[in-house]
C-alpha cells in the first residue's frame, strides 16, 4: 500500500519524536561518552536540517530528544541512561500522545546490557501506553529483536548502501504514522530473522546479489495490506544474539506479510554465498603497490579496518607506516584522529616543521604509533580545540591530522582543507565501500582488509558469547525461515 503524506483535518493527533542512533562495535575497547554524542532538544531539534522534512506535514511533530554520535565503540552506560532519562521526561511533558517517530539506528551497545533498543522502546511503551502508535526508522546496518518488535508498530529501515535514502525512510516511517492515526489503524509488525552476517562492504545495494534483492522491495509496498517492507542486513560487529539480517513487514493483513517475509528470508539466505566485496581487495602493501604502479588517477585506497563511520577508533596509522616505508609520492591521506598531535601543530603554526608521534592516542593498546618530521602547511581555523585539523607534509604524503573521530568521505572534506583530491596520484579514507562522492572518481578503487575494530576478516574475529550461529561463521548451517508476529497484534 503506498503511503503518503496525511492532511489530518480535524481532532489533530499528537505526535511526538525522539531517538537515538549510533553504531558499536563491540571489538573496540574505547567508549561512547557524553562528549561524543549531538544531543539535541525543543527548538533546537525542531530546527535542525536533519527533521526539517517534519514541517511539511500538517500536524505538528512535538520534539523529545535525539542524540546521535559518530559509530565507535560501547555506550558508557551512564552516558547511555543520562541521554535515555532526557528522552523519557521530554515524552512525559508531552503526554497523552497518540503517536511517536523512533528515528534510531538499530546497532547500539550499552556496555553490561543486550539490546540497547529494545531498552529504549519498551521505556518509551511504558510511558505512553498501549494506544499510542510508534513508528521506528532504522539503519540498514540496524540489528531487531523480539523485544525491539514487541514494542513498537511499524518500521522502516534503509534500502540503500551506501546510504542516500536517510530522509526518504524517515519520511516513509512518518508517513505510516499519520495514515494509521487517520485511518484508526493499529498495523502488525512481521519479522523473520535470517541467520546471516555479513560487513556492508560484501553487501552494497549498488552491486549483486544486493541490487536484486532491495529493488523489489518498493514494488512489495504497494500490495494490499502491507504498508512498509525492509529488510536488513545487520550489524556483525556486534556480540549480541539479535546481531542477524532479517526482513520486517509492517501491514494491515498478516497473511500477506508472513508470505513477504519468509520469501525474503529464504531469498537472501539462497543469496548467502553471493555476496562478495564490489572493489579490488587486498593486503595494505598489495593495494598500496596496485596504487603506486596505476597508469590512471586518483587510486583510492580504503583502510577498512579503522573506518570511524562503521565504529573503528580512526587512530591506527598502519597504512601510514607502509606509504613511507614503500616511498609512495604524491599521496592525500585524509585522515587520522590524533589530538596531541594536531594540538602539537596549531602549537607550532604553519610552515613549522616538527617531529610528531602519530596515532594510537585513542586506543594505546590496539595499534603502533608513526614518529615522523612532519612540516605544517595548513590549520583550518576552530574554535573549538575538538574541531580542530592539521594539514601536514610528510615525504611523499599529504597528511590530515583531526582532533576527534570524524569520516572524510565527501569532496567537500578536503575543499575546505585546501586540499583538491582529484589532483592526488594517491587518495587514502578510513572507509569501507567508497562514499556515493568519491566512487566516481576513484581510478582505480582499491580496499586493504586492514586490521581495526571492524576488521573486515569476520570469520576470524575474536571469540563470541553471545551471537547465535549464523552463516558465515557456520559454513554447513541449515535454515528453515520462520515469521514471528508482533505481541501487539491486533486480537
């Protein structure tokens, strides 16, 4: 059923929203605090660019809060229940509501607790009661649970990676919401869960057997009963029994859903053994060589393991090490988190030339440093000393040194920098696949299986407790699809 925009004319509903989104990888040993999350509420919320959609529709969106951090490792869990209780008393205020948007993310780890989502939703149930509805937007990396499904009616999770259907999702999550308030509708949530892990990066929908499998899902939609359909691909970096793809179904007649959702469950669990990274892959000495001897430009070279957008520290300089000790020229490497030595750098100012220690400062333990002469040639002005970024020289390479964790995934990244990419024989991110602005440009496009906290070697990841076995961790597994309806199903 396609849904769109309500125009609710009498006896508007009230609806709030609130959330929270951040991905954690549970092999990483630094923690999410405070500090780390955007934690947005009242004007502020309701003015940012990010809900801005929410105006166009004609009942009001009342705003709880929604934090948001970069992917990392655990939760602190004060930080965790600090931002949850902010949550709660926002929807207090708020009360009676009728209906209520979870923008999340779906891969959250608090640390001493499973399903960090379903945490938040099942507060959420408890203070606004049975009758209101809430509709989940979620990530295509986002893990689901018995407890996440029991909780909430409807939801509705990416379709794209890399991700450039944020907003049309949220909007379809939204849109659910007002149709079922103005229709009295109470719709049922289907999940079949598929016992199948794998890293984004090996499940792109820009490539097979993704593209094939997402692109008949807006066509799903518009069947009679079903109002949204999603499938997920999880997130495998996370030790948690909920960490699986699956497909969820929301909709008015559960027959058809149960029917969608088992055939997509055995669908992508045929597909298992097809999905395979979309670029050349390597070692970081083979991808880094490949670059060197490319008779075209910009090679981009992806250090994968430490890539901060899918929880890795951003502080390992590994593929540093190997660019100077190989004598690579003509290199952009954007960029390593290390604030001591960006500090050293402003401290110094440009056109000093100094010697730095680079890299391991956020996790000691997890990587080696770099100790190289570095000369300064560009400090992009901040107030802020977190904001800060140094542009160093070091030999061959172009060096950008940032205070905290933060992806250089767009051109703009480098613009305002100084910095133009396209001119560089060499182009090095912390990424996995290549963002939707450097893939075009990227001649050839090269990813080194780096060592990290996503390390995208995942058969050989450290031992789990709790993850239930799946493929491909269990070559030989056998898998029957089963649907499960929501509690909340209608009687």
């Amino acid at each position: 059923m396609a849904v769109k925009p309500s125009l609710l004319a009498s006896m508007q509903p009230r609806v709030a929203f609130g959330g929270i989104g951040i991905e954690s990888s549970t092999y990483s040993r630094i923690r999410a605090r405070m500090q780390d999350f955007s934690v947005l509420s009242g004007t502020a919320l309701t003015e940012s660019q990010r809900f801005a959609f929410l105006k166009k529709y004609a009942v009001p969106f009342l705003p709880t809060t929604v934090a948001a951090a970069t992917p990392g490792g655990p939760v602190d869990r004060a930080t965790y229940a600090a931002i949850k209780q902010q949550f709660l008393d926002g929807l207090k205020a708020l009360l009676p509501l009728d209906g209520l948007f979870l923008p999340m993310h779906g891969a959250m780890f608090v640390d001493g607790m499973q399903d960090a989502e379903g945490d938040w939703m099942e507060a959420a149930r408890k203070v606004v009661g049975p009758d209101c509805l809430l509709s989940a937007s979620y990530d295509l990396h986002g893990n689901v649970s018995k407890r996440v499904i029991d909780n909430i009616d409807m939801l509705s999770a990416f379709r794209t990676a890399p991700h450039i259907d944020r907003e049309e999702t949220m909007q379809r999550a939204c849109a659910m919401l007002l149709h079922c308030l103005e229709q009295h509708i109470r719709p049922t949530l289907v999940w079949a869960p598929i016992p199948v892990l794998m890293p984004g990066e090996r499940s792109s929908t820009t490539w097979q057997p993704g593209e094939r499998l997402w692109a008949q899902l807006p066509k799903l939609n518009e069947e009679p009963g079903i109002l949204d359909v999603s499938m997920l691909v999880g997130y495998v970096w996370a030790d948690e029994p909920r960490s699986t793809a699956c497909a969820v179904v929301t909709g008015t007649a559960v027959a058809s859903e149960k029917k969608i959702a088992l055939s997509l469950a055995q669908q992508y669990w045929d597909a298992r053994r097809e999905f395979q990274f979309g670029t050349e892959t390597g070692t970081i000495d083979e991808c880094i060589e490949k670059a060197m001897k490319a008779k075209t430009q910009p090679a981009i070279l992806a250090d994968s393991g430490d890539n901060p957008t899918g929880g890795g520290t951003s502080d390992r300089a590994e593929v540093l090490q190997e660019l100077l000790r190989l004598k690579a020229k003509n290199v952009v490497f954007a960029g390593i988190t290390d604030r001591p030595a960006a500090d050293k750098c402003y401290a110094a100012g440009v056109g000093a030339t100094l010697r730095l220690s680079i890299g391991a400062t956020l996790d000691p333990l997890g990587s080696t440093p770099v100790h190289a002469v570095a000369k300064v040639v560009f400090l992009l002005p901040a107030k802020d000393e977190m904001d800060r970024e140094a542009v160093v020289q070091i030999e061959g390479v172009t060096l950008v040194l940032c205070a905290k964790r933060r992806p250089y995934h767009d051109i703009v990244d480098f613009t305002r920098l100084g910095l133009q990419p396209q001119y560089f024989k060499i182009i090095v991110v912390k990424s996995g696949y290549l963002s939707p602005e450097l893939a075009p440009i990227a001649n050839p496009s090269l990813m080194a299986l780096s060592d990290g906290s996503i390390n995208q070697d995942i058969v050989h990841l450290p031992p789990n407790k709790y993850r239930v076995p799946s493929y491909p961790f269990v070559e030989d597994l056998t898998f029957t699809p089963k649907a499960f309806v929501s509690a909340r199903a209608p009687a």
